[in-house]
C-alpha cells in the first residue's frame, strides 16, 4: 500500500462558486484543474495523507490581526471565513499533531492585507496566513514563527503586520518591486525599529529558474532560520513564480517547486497566487503535496517542461548570488541596524501611502510606535482612506511590555471621537478587541 | 412470482417469492467446478409444481468473484497503463504482467504525448508468448478522452479472449482505483462467465424465458447481460441488499441510521430522505480500492451471538461467534442471553442462560442479573459509539463550494431502525431485540456529537 513518509494534511476548497469578478484571474475554475489533477492521481487514497473539512474562523481571529474599516463584515465574506478557515484548520492537527505537516489549498488569498483593511488588494481581504498564526498562537502557545512566502508578489501585507514583531520571521522572495505589483519588498526593508532583521526581502530578477530560487533557499533562506529557530515554519506557497504563469515574469517549474518544499519543510503551506491554472497549478500542486509528503515526485512534470528553455541567464545568476550574500551581511548585523534605527527615539513616527489596486482605494498612514527594547511596542495607527473612512487604530502586542502596554490603553482611552469616525484597540496581551465610535 | 437466487461459495439460496410473500425457500450446496448443475438443481427445486408462465423475472446475487478476489484466487491478467506526467505509475503495479507504455492526456482530455504502436505490438507479443487471455487498458485521464484506450484496444484486437477499457468502467477520476478496478474486472471475468453461462443454459434448459437482474454493492442492478462487461460489479451486494430491504419501511424524509443486528455482525447505514448514503471513492475489497460504487456501510463484530467474556475484570463481547446463545443450546454466553436473562425475551431455555451468564457474574463479582444488565448495556452503547463515529465521518466529508459549507446541514439521525439478525429458531428473539435497542435510543441515551462553536453564529 502507499504510504506518506510524513502524515500530511489537506485542506481543499476550491470555492468553485466565488469570484471577485466573472473575468478576473482570482475566479471560480482557478483550483478546477489542480483538483482533477490530484483526485485523477489519487493522492487522497494514499495512506497518510489526511483531507480535512474546513472550519471557520470566528470574528475575534479575524480582529486579533485586523482593523476592519467600517467593519468586519464589510470586509469578509463567506468564502474568506472559510479560507481563513481552511489554513486554522490545517494548523490545527499541526499542532495536536495528527499530522506532521500539512497544505491549505484554498483561495481566496491573503498575502496583500495589511493590517488596516479598507478594501480588496492584490485579490485579497484579509490575510489567511496570520489570523491563522496569531489563532495558534493564542490556543497553542507558539512563540516563534516564520513565514517564507515564495509567491511571485511581494507579500507586503504580511509584512505590514509583522513589521514590529521581533518574535515572527518574514521572509519573501518575489520578482523585484521594480518591475511587479506591489513594488515594494526591497533588500533594505528590514522590519521596524523595534523589529530590524525580523523582515526579510529577497527581491529576484525576471527570468530567474529553478537554480536561482533553489540557490536563494539553500543559501539565504535555509541559514537565517537555522539561526532564528522557528517553532513553526509557515509557507505562504503562491505559485505565480511559474514559467507559464500570465501575470508574471519568472521561470520556475513544478520540480522547481516540489524541491523548494523538500527543502524548506514547512510544518503548514497556504496557497497564495498562482494564476497558470490549467498548465501549471495541477502540476505544482500535487508536487508540492507529494514533497510533503516525503513521497517521489521526480514524475510530476508540467507536459511541456523543458529545464534548458528555462534556464536562467549567467546575468541573473550573478545578481542572484549577490542578493543573498547582501541578505546574509544584513541578517548577521541585525542588532547594530537595529540599534541605529531607534537611537534615542522614543516614539518613531512614520507615514505611508497605500493603493488598494483591487478595489481602488487610497489610504494614508500616520504610524506612531513606541521604541522598546523589551517588546515589540505600542502602535497607533491613524488611517485615512479618500472619500472613505478616518479612522484610529491601537495595537498593543502580545508580549507587550508594561509600559507599552499603558501607553497603548492611555492612546485608546484618550483618543478624540470627534475627529475618527472609529477607534479601534487590539490589546494582544489581554486578547481584548475593542471599538468605540461617538455615538451618532 | 420472482425467483430470487444467491450464489455463494459453499451454498446456494434460491427463493420464489409471489404477492403473498416468501413462497419457498430452498438451500443447494454449490459445487464451483460445475455451476450449471448446481444452479439448474436449485432452479429445479424452487419452481416444483409452479406454472413458469406465472413466473416474471429472476433477480441474481452471487459471492463467486468475491470469493476469488478476497482468496487471491484470479488468473493472470495482462495490463497495460499509459501514464504521462504525474505519480510514478509503477507505484500502481497489479501483478508481472503490468507494461507502462507511451502516451498522456491532460486534465482538460488533450493529447500531451502520443502512444507509440510499435511498442505496443511488442507488449501484445509478450502477453501472448505469456498464455494471458484477459487483458486490462488503462490511461489516465481516459474519462476525459478515451482516444488513448480505444487506440491501444484496436491494437489488441482479437487476439485475446477479452479486453477491459478503464473509461468504460467508471466516469470518475482516479486513476489508481480505475487500474485496480480494471484489473479486477479482467481477474474475475472467467468465473463470472462460467456463472453467467451456468444461468442462461440453466433457465432455457427449465424453458423460462425472463427478464434477468443482478444485484450490485450500491443497492441498485443491472442488466444481467451487462454483467458480462463489467463482473467487478457483482462484489460485495450482500450489506447493499440488506440495507436496500430497509428503504421500503424508512422514513421518508429526515436521516434514518438502519442497524441490521445480526448473529456475528451489526452492519449499519445511513438513509437520507429514505436514500442511502453512498461510499464517496469506491468499494475496498481485500487491498484493492477501485471505483466500484457502492453504499457507505460499516460492519462491525458484535451481534446477538458474539462471545462474551470476562477479561481481567472487563466484558468483552466479540467478534468471534462460537455457535448460538445458550438458552438455544449454545456453548458460550452471548448478548441474546443477557436480553433473555432481563426479561425482554422469551421462549428460549432461561435456566440455561442464567447458566451460563452466572460464571461471567462470578467474574465480575456482582449478581446474575446485573452481569446481563452490563453486558446488554456494553453491547449496546459499542454499537452506538459505532454508529456515532459514522455520522461524524461521513459529516466530515469534505465539500468545495460556499454554498454547500455554509449552508451544507450536517446530517443526525432522528430515526433508528434496528433490523433482527437471522438468530437461528427464534425470528421472535432478533425482534426484541429490535424492541429493546428502540427503547434505548429513545431514552434520549444517544451520544449526540458536539456542533461547532461556529455553527450557531449568524454571519451577516
Ligand atoms: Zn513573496
Ligand atoms: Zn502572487
Ligand atoms: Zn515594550
């Protein structure tokens, strides 16, 4: 009988009855064919890996991550409880150890969601892999975390709320901002003052292949969480990196993928993007389920793959090996960086613009943080989206510290109702989610 | 009248059954080397004295081919499998003579690589050069085009006795269970044939010109000339035919457990709307898992007459089966025992029974009385932690869209319907303790599963 070396996990909800819009990339069929694939190859059958029903998130997972303007349910819909859903559910019998690792493969997606959510960007809500996070956090106890997103899009909403966490590692590899949506995801962002070294950006040139992405994996990825040591390893595994993917410009392959996990061994993936939904997503995803798995997938190969096509220029190798020993100095001097960006600051403001492509939102940021060496500090957040909302927003972090934590209740008990149409406190520390908006 | 007629490894069953009911019931014992006999004996035997013309059809279950597939028992059949990309195809393999060849079709029924003739021809040599006379094709993805399959059949041509196409076995994706279930086919097709043969000289032979059925695992039949084509559909009908007994006298609407109590075994299914809920892959037979369709069923090793034992302190019942219960003569003491021993049976040897439940009450330290009430209740309660953990498996069966998570209802039994085992001698004794397991659930002592926090929340 066939059996997984690792007993593995499946969620799988293809949300065959929702999209954004009839013709968007992010619709109905996109998981149809990774479905036949893989009930056609009869991974299901095999003895160790698991499918789960999906749950549910409740609104207190949802609000312990994010500032929902004007309010949750604005924001999420059914299917964004059930992906969001699906990811908690697979971390679940992570950690009650049913199984050893475990693959959401749900849509819709969550990369792109910041913190504040006014809207829909980059096709998504509300961001599935931290409310799951911060879920099993908060039931389980987990400290430390990292996060490698390797869609082909920057995951700058991950990095949003993650930005002043020095307890969760991020770490993104995508095709360089310069040349994709969001834009962002440079070798100098670094995570916040409080945080430096805690974000990781690996930003690659188009055109890079299987060595390329592997190399950075071996060589940048694999080293910086030897040395943080996660307790969990989350991949926020988009598949947009793909050679035939339509909205992108990179070159990797299923077999490019399948390694990309044996290597990283995730204890849960998350489908992210990944929109080459009849040539590439059937393929990559039943590799990525067999590399799980600890099974043989040297025969999963898209009908048209052909590594020599594919392969990447001696250019693009060099500026590959060049980002990650860059990567590698910044993560070995991550305290003195750190130390520069507080200096002796004790609030360090910030201000942001931020587009929300998908449903053509402007917001602007005003961030105040609390420079803390004890924690990740007090955060108020004053958000403005145009003709929308104005909104105020606390968070106080898990771990906070309790000078931290006070300045985080004295912003939320002081704030002028009168100017926000709400204002908002995640206390992480006391797990309480509240609001308060003059009354009309 | 309709003839009924099961034929089984060691005995035949034949019944002739008319609007009154059961007419006649006789038992041959089956002699497998020549199977025409034995059918045209009980045929013979059940239609003494009746006017054939009175008789309109004959309805046919057999356990032959599963006997050879759980036995091990089939001939050496040759498979040839066309992968293209994906799981390594050998992982699949049936037996020695198993080809993998050229060829591939995607998901969406394209071409992604050619099969190759010349090889083919070369595997076609080999098989022949092997003596092997049935022969399974298998490509994957073939539901969505069967080009492949057709291609390598037209290949094949006459040069074997017969030849299985995976597309013509089932519509669903999977290509594991539809090389296992193709295998299958080709495995038990000669005794199948020998059956089939058996019955149609035997009917013309008796001059009875019918419309013939055959019984398949989902509860519902077929043709039985189609059965020629598809003999792994004869397995395992016997639960289905049982549970399909039920539907008559199920509630019609709401969900019903139907819990058959027999002497060994207690088989359980779940009717919805007086459906019956399908396995969602296929049947399991021995280590195959194919497409054959059939109705989610459990079977699990208590009944009336399972062995009770008292094991360090602790009652066990089952699974074995030594024989009836006491108070029938038996020689060890069983779970009817105890109901007769309580009061809610009669016409059984008491005396024998307390007997036999004393030696287990000395055991437990407590009374005769209270070691039958014990075993009763410990009987009981496995069979409803059993049928339990079936709603709750078959609730967890995922779904891919919205609607059907968010509005999908999860399925509990408002109904129980207990069917008596056939208990030798007493039909009385499996009714009561029909009565007595009715009484139980209605005492509100069913495990009701837990509902998700999230199911009670309005969203919106
Ligand atoms: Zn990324
Ligand atoms: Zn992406
Ligand atoms: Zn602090």
């Amino acid at each position: 009988m066939l059996r997984a070396r690792n007993k593995t996990g499946l969620v799988f909800f293809p949300a065959f009855d929702w999209a954004i819009s009839p013709t968007h990339p992010e619709r109905e069929e996109r998981l149809l064919y990774t479905q036949d694939q893989v009930f056609e190859e009869g991974i299901l059958d095999i003895e160790g890996i698991i499918e789960y029903k999906p749950d549910l998130v409740t609104k207190k997972d949802v609000q312990r991550v994010h500032f929902c303007v004007p309010d949750l349910w604005a924001v999420m819909t059914e299917s964004h409880f059930i992906s969001a859903g699906g990811a908690k559910t697979i971390a679940m019998a992570v950690m009650e150890k049913q199984v050893d690792c475990g693959f959401a493969l749900v849509r819709p997606p969550g990369h792109h969601a910041g913190r504040v959510v006014h809207g829909a960007r980059g096709f998504c809500n509300v961001n599935i892999e931290a409310i799951m996070i911060e879920y099993i956090r908060k039931a389980f106890g987990v400290d430390r975390v990292a996060i490698v997103d390797t869609d082909c899009h920057h995951g700058d909403g991950t990095q949003d709320i993650y930005w002043h966490d020095p307890d969760t590692l991020f770490i993104s590899i995508h095709q360089d901002g310069r040349t994709l949506y969001p834009g962002t995801g440079f070798l100098s962002e670094m995570g916040g003052p409080n945080a430096v070294g805690a974000t990781v950006n690996i930003p690659l040139p188009p055109n890079t292949s299987e060595e390329g992405i592997l190399h950075v994996i071996r060589e940048a990825v694999l080293p910086i969480l030897e040395d943080f040591k996660p307790e969990i390893i989350v991949n926020s595994a988009g598949q947009d990196n793909h050679y035939s993917d339509p909205i992108t410009n990179m070159n990797f392959s299923a077999q490019g993928y399948a390694e990309l996990t044996s290597l990283l061994r995730p204890h849960i993936a998350v489908l992210e993007g990944g929109y080459a939904i009849e040539g590439a997503l059937p393929y990559v995803n039943a590799g990525i389920i067999l590399a799980m798995a600890g099974m043989d997938y040297s025969h999963l190969k898209e009908p048209d793959y052909n590594p020599e096509r594919i392969r990447q220029s001696p250019e693009v190798t060099r500026w590959v090996k060049r980002s990650c020993e860059k990567v590698l100095e910044n993560w070995y001097q991550r305290r003195q960086l750190g130390e520069l960006a507080r200096g002796d600051a004790r609030l360090i403001q910030r201000d942001r613009k931020i587009y929300y492509d998908t449903d053509n939102i402007y917001e602007r940021q005003h961030e105040t943080l609390r420079v803390c060496e004890d924690c990740g500090g007090a955060l108020l957040i004053d958000s403005a989206a145009q003709d929308r909302k104005h909104i105020l927003a606390v968070h106080i972090p898990r771990k906070a510290c309790q000078h931290c934590h006070d300045q985080g209740l004295a912003w939320y008990e002081e704030a002028d109702l009168e100017v926000y149409d709400k204002v908002y406190l995640q206390d992480r520390a006391a797990d309480v989610m509240k609001e308060k908006a003059r009354s009309a | 009248m309709i003839i009924g007629l099961d034929v089984g490894g060691t005995h035949t069953d034949v019944v002739l059954l008319g609007k009154e009911g059961l007419v006649r019931q006789i038992k041959v014992s089956t002699n497998p080397s020549d199977l025409f006999a034995t059918v045209l004996n009980g045929l013979e035997k059940i239609t003494e004295d009746v006017d054939p013309g009175r008789i309109q059809r004959a309805v046919l279950s057999t356990t032959l081919a599963t006997n050879r597939i759980v036995q091990q028992r089939m001939p050496e059949v040759g498979m040839i499998i066309s992968a293209g990309p994906g799981m390594d195809p050998e992982l699949f393999r049936t037996g020695p003579h198993y080809h993998v060849v050229k060829g591939g079709i995607d998901h969406r029924g394209r071409e992604i690589a050619a099969i190759d003739a010349d090889e083919i021809h070369k595997v076609v040599d080999v098989l022949e050069k092997k003596g092997i006379r049935y022969v399974g094709v298998v490509s994957k993805f073939s539901v969505r085009n069967p080009a492949h399959e057709l291609a390598i059949a037209e290949i094949l041509g006459k040069r074997f006795e017969k030849v299985f196409l995976g597309h013509r076995i089932s519509g669903a994706l999977n290509f594991p269970r539809r090389i296992a279930t193709t295998f299958l086919n080709a495995s038990v097709y000669p005794i199948h044939k020998d059956f089939f043969e058996a019955v149609v000289k035997s009917l013309a032979q008796k001059g009875l010109k019918l419309p013939i059925r055959i019984l398949k695992p989902d509860g519902g039949n077929m043709r039985f000339a189609s059965s020629i084509d598809y003999p792994a559909q004869t397995v395992l009908s016997g639960p289905a035919a049982s549970v399909m007994g039920s539907v008559a006298f199920a509630p019609q609407s709401d969900t019903c457990m139907v819990m058959d109590i027999g002497g060994t075994t207690t088989d359980m299914a779940m009717l919805v709307n007086g459906v019956p809920v399908l396995d969602p892959a296929g049947i399991k037979i021995g280590e195959h898992k194919t497409l054959i369709r059939s109705l989610d069923t459990i079977s699990i090793g208590i009944g009336g007459d399972s062995v009770v034992r008292v094991v360090d302190g602790k009652i066990h019942i089952g699974p074995d089966r030594m024989g009836v219960a006491m108070a029938y003569g038996g020689p060890v003491p069983t779970p009817t025992d105890a109901i007769f021993i309580l009061g809610i049976g009669e016409g059984g040897d008491l005396e024998k029974a307390r007997a036999g439940m004393k030696a287990l009450a000395d055991e437990l330290q407590v009374d005769v009385q209270t070691a039958a009430q014990q075993v009763f209740d410990q009987a009981c309660q496995t069979i409803l932690n059993e049928a339990g953990a079936m709603v709750e498996r078959i609730n967890a069966k995922p779904v891919y869209t919205v609607h059907e998570l968010w509005e999908g209802s999860r399925l509990q039994p408002r109904h129980y319907m207990v069917l008596g085992g056939p208990a030798p001698g007493s039909p009385r004794v499996s009714r009561v303790w029909a009565t007595a397991r009715w009484k139980w659930c209605r005492a509100g002592r069913w495990p009701t599963p837990s509902v998700p926090a999230w199911r009670g929340q309005r969203v919106r």
